[in-house]
C-alpha cells in the first residue's frame, strides 16, 4: 500500500468516526468544561462557606485557611476541577484524549474526597464521600453526553471507591469499640445508596443519549447532517450542513408539506432540477436534491461568507462607478448561461445579488434564488399557475404585471437596470406604499434621474445604458444578457475595480456588513427596507391595494 492510499484510508477514516461519533469534539470539550467548571466553583465555594460560617473556634479567617485540616478537602477538589477546566480551555485535545479526561477526572473526584477521609485530613467522612459520589456522577450523567454503558462503567468504579472509604471508616471505629453494633447493616444501607445512584445515572445517561441519537437522526437528510438553522425564506428553512466525507461548506434547504401543497413542492423540485444545470461561477451552485421517505424535499447550496447588496448598501454607502459595473457583468454573466438553458430569473433585486470571499477573491458575484424560475424551453405544464404577478414589485418590468405569461429574458434586463440604479441612488427605480401603486409606478412613472439622486459628476455613458435597461418598452433594452456584456466591455476598459480595490473595501466595511451567520440562500427574504418576492393573482389587486410592502 503506498503513502497516498495509506493517508486517503486515514482520512476517510477520520471521516466516518466523526460521523458515527456520539458528540464532536469540540461539542464534547465544551460539556467537560462545564463540568469542570461547575465542580471547581462548588468546591470552592463550599471551602469559603466552610471557612465563614463552620468551625469558628475564635482564630481569625487567616489562621482558618492555613488550616489544613479543614480546608484541604474543598480546596484540592477545586484544584483538581480547576486544571480539568484549563485543560479543556485552552488546549485543543482530540476526542480519545478527551474521553480519557472524562473518566479519569470524574474518578478522581470521588478518590480525592475518599483519600482525605482515609488519611484523617479535612472535613471528609464516610458519609460525606457517598453523597458526593452521588452527587457527582449524577451531575455528570446530565451535563455530558455520554452512552448508559460508559457511564455505569465511570459511575461504577467511584461507587466501589466510596464503598471502600466507608468499609474502611467503619472499621477503623469499630477497632476502637466506639460501635458495638454488626458492621453488615450500615455497609449494606450505603452499598444500596451508591448502587441507586449508579442506577440513576446510568438511567440518565441512557435517555440523554437516545434522545440526542433521535435528533441526530432526525437532522440527517440524505448525506448531510444539518448543524444549525441560519434562517427561514417564503417557503421552508435553511441549515448550516455538513457533508458526510466532504468537509466543503453547505448549506441546505429544506421544505415540507407544511410549507405547501404537494403541487407547490413537486413545481418547486422542477425548478431545482432546472436550475442545477446551472454551472456558472457567478451563479450559487446547487451540489444535490432529494426527497426523505417522510417526504421532505430539501437541496444543498454552497454557503457563502459575504453579504447581499441589500445589505452592503444600507450598511456603508452607495457604489463607484466602477463598483457597479462589477457587478453588472458578473450578473449578466450569469443570466447569460441561465438564458442559453432557457430560464428566465424573474426575482433579480439586490437581495438575491451576493458579494462573498471565494477562492482568494474578494466581492466575487453570486446570483441566488431562482425559486421563481420560468423554463422557457419545458414541455411540461408551466411552473407556475398562467397569469399570476411574480416577482418584488420594485423590479417588476411593465410587461410582467401586464402580460405574466409572455414574459421573456428581457424582464431579468429591466431588473437589472434597476439594481444599478439603487447601487448609484441608494433607493429603487419605484418608491411606493402600497403593492398597487408601486405596480402601477412601474408601468406608467419613469423614475427620478440618477443625477438628481447622486452627488459629483456620473459617466454619462453607465447613465443612458441604466436608462435603457430600465426603458418601459422591451424593445428599447439589450436584447440579449450577452448583448449587455458587449455593451459593459468599453465602459469596464475606462472603469476598472481592482481586486485591491475590492479587498481594501472589504478591509474597512467588512465588519459592519458581513453577516455573522452568512445565510445567501433565503429566497423570498426581505431586505432591510421591507423589499419582498410577491406571488398576485391580477384579479386580487383591487384587495391588494391597501396592501403595504412589508406586509
């Protein structure tokens, strides 16, 4: 077997045991900690109360401390705690380490209170180390995940420690005629005290280890695990996931009956067949998509670590010149290939337009959300019922709400005339309180000019190109995204934004607009302003027309 296949075995064994494995790492670390921590503070704790309240034969609390006989007890168990917490703080132990940890900490809890009682030395006594064995597995088996079998084997050897502090204690008195009474009775009494309290902790551990096992499995879909909820869209929830071998960064969507109808959730499963065709790099890439036997649908995304452009305006500035020309080309860039497979977006707006770090760059442009897809080349009946309004009605071209069913690549031009005309203004083409009259806006109302909304002079050139983007007649506009790339070229050869450019931006505003949890997979999500993907049936906008945006 040669050094490659030797390192690949390792690694896919590495792989599968952080898989079967109860908790991770890490999760595990954190549970000692917890442990540690709570016994060293109990300890200490009670050797205070000890020192303040108990045997106070007039010394001052000094001369107490130094007392050896009283506080040695509390305090090496706080010690001991104290250097389990520290090791599970600040080293990064593996998982075999830690489990050692573990068992030999918990033990060495219940030995040091039985060896003070041996020896003679603090406050210990044969009681005193049974209920703390008690105490303390219990705690144990509730604090840190760990199967019935492992527990009753920890919980099992410090009871037999505490037996045998109690045995001998017993004897000790006994050899001095203090008792007169048959040693079988109280050895028995706290042999059934320690036996009961393993009992429990064993029962403990084993209900806390199923219940997390039934989550586990409850969490996995196909070959991810789902790790946390990142948040929620118009239909369904999105998790940050882990990949069963491959450790890339996924995020995965998941929609159930209760999300919709089964119609609406086998359209939805068109769509993403449709759209995982796509392979663009400027397009969110979809790695798989499924169906559990309970019937969830759920699909798996790149996650991304950056921010939407929703996000990035209303939380630094508006764009240079150069900046938003960036951007138009990767967009069209993108809807280019989705046109050539015949799909039209129909929901392009700044909070489906990701800037993220991949691949060492920086503001790298990631289309999202093509929830609202329309295939233009499928046989099959159309993905959404005829002649219903979608999209955010503040990126809705005139002929999608005139026309819904005769809309072609060119609505997904005007939207993105009208991304470019917030990236330079800081607001949309249409501003409106009402679904109603924001439609009507788009049909009858040009926008303000970029030049009234924007301080400093504006490449005149980037201004007539928005304006023909944003034209109410389809005919006016590029005909084609690749069209628009030809039109970008000279303007981008005048206008450059640089990767140092994008790198020293993301330098000084990162902090303020990246995401703490990313989560660029939420379709239908607001941005900041209220902005939402809108489904409207045309014979409901009277009832609509009332209707606020953020409703």
């Amino acid at each position: 077997m040669t050094k490659n296949e030797r390192q690949l075995g390792a690694a896919i064994r590495e792989a599968q045991a952080s898989l079967v494995a109860d908790v991770s790492p890490a999760f595990l670390a954190e549970r000692l900690r917890f442990y540690f921590g709570m016994c060293a503070v109990l300890a200490f704790a009670a050797g205070i109360a000890f020192l303040a309240f108990g045997f106070n034969d007039g010394r001052d609390w000094v001369q107490r401390v130094l007392d050896t006989e009283l506080t040695l007890t509390p305090w090496s168990t706080a010690w001991l705690m104290g250097l389990g917490w520290a090791l599970t703080r600040w080293l990064a132990l593996s998982r075999p380490l830690l489990l050692g940890l573990d068992a030999v900490l918990s033990l060495a809890l219940t030995a040091n209170v039985a060896l003070n009682a041996v020896l003679g030395r603090g406050i210990a006594n044969g009681l005193l180390v049974v209920l703390f064995m008690m105490m303390t597995q219990l705690f144990r088996a509730v604090a840190i995940p760990s199967s019935g079998y492992r527990t009753g084997l920890i919980a099992g050897c410090a009871g037999v420690i505490a037996f045998c502090s109690v045995w001998r204690e017993e004897l000790v008195w006994r050899s001095v005629g203090i008792f007169s009474r048959e040693p079988v009775l109280p050895l028995v009494s706290f042999g059934a005290w320690i036996v009961s309290a393993v009992a429990i902790a064993v029962t403990a551990s084993h209900v806390i280890y199923g219940l997390r096992r039934e989550i586990d499995r409850a969490r996995k879909l196909g070959q991810y695990t789902l790790i946390e909820k990142i948040g929620r869209g118009g239909m369904g929830q999105v998790f940050r996931a882990r990949h069963a071998m491959l450790r890339r960064p996924t995020a995965v969507k998941i929609l159930t009956r209760a999300d919709g109808d089964e119609e609406a959730l086998s359209r939805f499963e068109r769509e993403v067949q449709a759209t995982s065709m796509l392979t663009h790099p400027n397009t969110i890439a979809i790695y798989d998509f499924g169906r559990t036997p309970e019937g969830i649908f759920y699909y798996a995304m790149e996650h991304l670590d950056g921010a939407n452009l929703q996000e990035v305006v209303e939380r630094s500035d508006v764009f240079c010149e150069a900046r938003v020309l960036h951007v138009l080309e990767g967009v069209a860039a993108s809807l280019a290939e989705a046109h050539a497979s015949g799909l039209v977006h129909r929901d392009v707006k700044p909070a489906n337009i990701f800037l993220c770090h991949q691949g060492g760059r920086d503001d790298v442009v990631k289309v999202l959300d093509f929830g609202l897809v329309k295939d233009q080349r499928s046989e099959n009946a159309p993905l959404r019922p005829a002649g219903m309004i979608l999209g955010t009605p503040e990126y809705l071209a005139p002929e999608a709400i005139m026309n819904p069913s005769g809309v072609d690549y060119r609505v997904d031009l005007y939207a993105l005339g009208g991304v470019a005309y917030f990236l330079l203004t800081g607001r949309a083409p249409v501003v409106a309180e009402t679904i109603s009259e924001a439609l009507r806006m788009q049909i009858e109302v040009e926008p303000p000019p970029i030049e009234d909304l924007r301080e400093g002079a504006i490449d005149p050139e980037l201004v007539e190109l928005i304006e023909d983007l944003l034209a109410k007649e389809p005919s006016r506009r590029p005909k084609t995204a690749n069209e628009l790339l030809d039109l970008l070229e000279p303007l981008m050869q005048r206008l450059t934004w640089s990767g140092r450019a994008a790198t020293e931006w993301w330098d000084e505003w990162g902090i303020k607009v990246r995401r703490k949890r990313p989560d660029p997979l939420l379709p239908n999500s607001p941005g900041a302003s209220g902005f939402q993907t809108l489904e409207i049936d045309p014979t409901e906008l009277q009832a609509t027309s009332r209707r606020p945006f953020s409703s």
